[in-house]
C-alpha cells in the first residue's frame, strides 16, 4: 500500500527539506520502517527505545488520532495520508 | 506613567542585582533577539538547549521547548519593591518574564494584577474554616486570563518579525489575540471549533480580525493549525500556542506571582486551578518555585490540584488511575474552553498533582452549573464554566478530604460569565414580570 507522509517542520532534515513523502506499508508500523529505510535516522525520531510512539509525537491516519485506533498497528489504506504532529502544541 | 515606573523599577531592582542562571545555559547563543532575562529554550524532557526563536518542540525527543532564564537575585528585600513600584499590570514582574525591558512602553492591553478575591461567604458554603479565596481573572482585558499568556507572546512575535497573529483557540483565546493584535498593530487570524458559544465568538470576532470556524472539535482545530504552521501557506504568521508556545505559557506565570504578591508575598497552601492542556497548571507550579528559588517567598509545602469537567477529563482519569501517560478522549461537555480531549501538558501536570500532595478531580456539567451559581450567589462572582468547575471541584475535594478545609486555599476562575450565558440562562432569568404600579409589585409579594 502506497502512502503519503506529512513531515513535520523539526523532521524535514531527515527528508531534504521536503513536507511531504511517499512509503509504503498496511499498517502505521511499516510505513515507519518504510520511512526509516528511505530516510535513515526518521524512526528514532518517532518512536521511543521500546519501539511506541514518543508520548509528545501525535500521528493521524486520514483524520484518525492513532491513539484512538490501533495505534502502530493502524491500518494505513491505499492512498491514505499519514501525519506526524508534535502534540505540544495547543491549550493553556 | 507605567513606563516611568518600570524604569524606576529597572534601576532600583536590577541595579543591585547579579545576574545569576537559574536554568543552565550551556549551548544557548541567546542571539541577538532581545527578550529581557530569556536566554534560549530547553526541551523539558531531554534538556536539549535551543537558541531562542519561533520553535515549540524539541527536535531530539519531540518534548516541549521551555523559556530559560537569567533571573535576577540579590536581596530579595529590594526585588519585592521593586516589583510593588511597578505598574498595576503583568509587566511589574518583567524580569522575571521573557519581555523585552522596555515591554510596558509598547502598546498592549496591559493584563493583570486582577482581584484576590477573599471569598468568607463562599468559604461558609463549602465548610472551608481556613481562608479561602477566589482569584478572579474575569477582570482581565478580554474577561479571562488568557490576556496574560497572549501579551508575553505579543512581544515574541514582535522579537521574531511576525506580522500576522494566530491560535487555535476554544474561545476564549480567540478575542485574546484578537484584542492584542488590534491594540499591536498586527493581522489576526484565528480558528475555532465552529459551534462555540455564541459569547465567545461574538466576543472573538467584534476586534475586526480574521475569525474561522473549523468543522470539528478543538483538537481538531488544533492538529489544522499544527499542520498550517509546518506549510508555505502559514510562513510568517505566529501561532500564540503553537511556534510562540515557549513565551505564551510564561503568561501563566504571572497569576502565581500576583497570588503570592497579593497574599503578602506568601504562598497559599493549597490551589484549585482548571485543566484544559494542563499548562496553566503547570506555569503556575513554575511560578512558584521561582519565587522561592528568588527568595522573594518562604519556601513552604504548597499542594496543587487540577480541575476537569468529567466530559472531558483524560488527566483526572490517568491521575485516579495511577497513571503516567494520559489516554486521549474525546471531549463532551459544557466546559468548552477546557474540552482539549488530548492534553499537551497531562503528563506534566500528573507529576505536579502527586509531587505536591494535591489531586485532580472532575465533576459533571450539572455539578458544574451548580458551582458557577453558588459562587455567583455567596461572592456575586458570575464565572464561566472553567470558573464553574474550579469551583465545583474544590466543593467536591472538600467532601471527599482531598483538600484541608482549615488551611488557605486559592481557586481560580479564568473567565467571565457572560461568555458562556448558556450554561445557566435556562433558570437565571426574571423571577418575576408585573406591570409598573405598586399594586402590582404588592400582589406579587416583591416587598
């Protein structure tokens, strides 16, 4: 399955400038590892030691938080953008 | 007349002071941006040291970026009046602030320095023997604290070039910015959830700028201008809390300096304060802890509790559950202007809440209206429904000996009531229509 993966301003020296990029993968899982090979460095941004997402990092499948799916083994449909947010944005 | 003030407090305060780095500074350039005593950015989970400048999280960890300082020491005598001769508004703690030193010259709605309220009536109702007092920032420019945190972000999009002003906002942020941005002289476009009481977004849009709804909830707004601020379309506009996060929470700061100042250069006990992302929580406990670290307060025990309305209560749900992390949810409840489902600051305020000896409770929206009524009728404080559940929660933290009655405790009410007439409009109208005579007035039993 063919994505597109919105990049973060803090990220896009991992991906030569560029906001958004292609991978490829069923879950959120792969398309990580997808990133990772494309972009060496990306995965270790995102997820923590024990391979979870890093508790300040939000990521949205189409218009769904993660966190309220199957979190990395969200299922990432053909065409489906992907996002990766900071999640300390926001509030007071 | 403010700015004579801040000079005079500049040379009698900082004239005997030694500069002296609170946080570390290593790795911090401090550029050329001048913003008073800030001397970069630290991520507050790994402590990666950044130059100052329009950034919010940490590129290491993803952690949120926090404001260091020089802060000023020396004798804290001298600081306190310092402090007192300043101007009757935020900037009389400007050292202590990430404001340039000439800040209370520049055009602002000047917040602040909003009424502690010693609230015996209401401290009657809830059984609280102690002190018990409301701080009430109503009485703010734009009726609710957020004129604090938009101020100090003010003088960062100045420091950084920006000319366009922006937020994500549930409201009560929204008529902050633009309020600030009128009086600045800067564009404002702000977003909202578009189903917001119709106070709030009256109140959001009368100051002329840009007012959009966006079709969701808040976090979805959020995520929007999150994605906004890392694209060409949103290049050169400062988001308040989002790339100016770091400056806007300081803000937050103030109302524990003003407590402290106003309690007699003390700390309270124990403080009641309502969880939207958990950051004003968080800015006050920072605030305090400068305060002792400066010496300008006894250092003592203080307990802090978190308030959240149960349709919308992912840190009192994590906090009860022993828990560090905390679960999104999606948010169901009056209390609009605290319905953030997925809070930046949880983790941070969970710490706070268990490092103190505090709690974080929540109540129901029913429970909610109730609070805002009984504090309208003891204190003839009309609060809105952020107001309702600092109140509410403080009630219930009584009841279930969370909180000492006996000792002096401080709840916030972070906005006014006439936003959010909604909430109580069902019964808080005529309780009685007669005619213009006497007779009337008689017949209805009115004397």
């Amino acid at each position: 399955m063919s994505v597109n993966v919105r990049i973060p301003t803090i990220l896009r020296t991992y991906t030569g400038g560029q906001a958004e990029v292609p991978a490829e993968g069923v879950t959120l899982s792969e398309v990580i590892e997808s990133l990772e090979k494309s972009h060496p460095g990306i995965a270790a941004r995102v997820l923590d030691d024990q391979g979870k997402l890093r508790r300040f990092v939000n990521v949205y499948v189409n218009d769904d938080d993660v966190r309220f799916e199957g979190g990395l083994q969200t299922p990432t449909p053909d065409g489906a953008g992907v996002s990766i947010i900071p999640a300390v944005a926001g509030g007071c | 007349m403010a700015k004579c003030a801040m000079g005079k407090m500049r040379r009698k305060g900082l004239a005997i002071m030694a500069a002296q780095t609170v946080a570390t500074s290593a790795g911090s350039t401090g550029t050329s941006v001048d913003l008073g005593p800030a001397t970069g950015l630290s991520c507050r989970e790994c402590g990666t040291r950044f130059d100052l400048g329009p950034i919010f999280a940490c590129a290491e960890c993803f952690g949120p970026l926090e404001v260091a300082y020089d802060l000023p020491t020396g004798d804290p005598e001298a600081l306190r009046a310092a402090i007192e001769a300043g101007p009757d508004n935020i900037w009389r703690y400007a050292p202590l602030l990430p404001v340039p030193a000439d800040v209370a010259s520049k055009p602002s709605l000047n917040p602040g320095f909003t009424k502690l309220v010693d609230a015996a009536n209401l401290a009657k109702e809830l059984g609280v023997t102690g002190k018990l007092y409301v701080k009430d920032d109503s009485g703010n420019p734009t009726h609710s604290f957020k004129d604090r945190v938009v101020a100090i972000a003010v003088e960062a999009a100045r420091a950084f070039g920006y000319t366009t002003l922006s937020c994500s906002s549930t409201g009560n942020l929204a008529g902050a910015v633009g309020a600030a941005a009128a009086r600045a002289g800067f564009r404002s476009c702000v977003f909202i959830p578009h189903d917001l009481e119709q106070g709030k977004v009256v109140m959001a849009g009368v100051y002329g700028g840009e007012l959009v709804g966006i079709e969701g909830n808040y976090d979805d707004v959020n995520r929007f201008c999150s994605e906004l601020i890392g694209d060409p379309l949103g290049e050169g506009w400062g988001f308040v809390n989002v790339n100016l996060r770091p400056y806007y929470g300081e803000g937050s700061k103030t109302l524990a300096y003003e407590i402290c100042e106003q309690l007699g250069w003390q700390l309270p006990d124990q403080i009641v304060i309502p969880i939207a992302s958990g950051s004003q929580l968080t800015k006050i406990d920072k605030g305090l802890q400068e305060l002792i670290k400066l010496g300008l307060v006894e250092d003592k025990p203080y307990k802090i509790f978190g308030a959240q309305a149960e349709g919308c209560s992912p840190v009192s749900t994590a906090f009860k559950a022993g828990h560090e992390v905390v679960r999104p949810q999606k948010p169901n409840t009056i209390a609009k202007s605290l319905a953030i489902g997925n809070p930046a600051d949880g983790p941070y305020v969970l710490d706070i809440a268990r490092r103190t000896g505090g709690y974080v409770e929540d109540v129901n929206d029913e429970q909610v209206v109730e609070a805002i009524k009984i504090l309208a009728r003891a204190e003839g404080i009309f609060a809105e429904t952020a107001g309702g559940v600092t109140v509410g929660v403080t009630k219930k933290l009584i009841e279930n000996g969370q909180l000492d009655p006996s000792l002096t405790t401080v709840v916030l009410n972070t906005g006014d009531g006439l936003k959010t007439l909604e909430a109580v409009a069902s019964d808080s109208g005529q309780t009685a229509t007669i005619r213009p005579s006497l007779d009337a007035f008689r017949a209805a039993g009115l004397a």
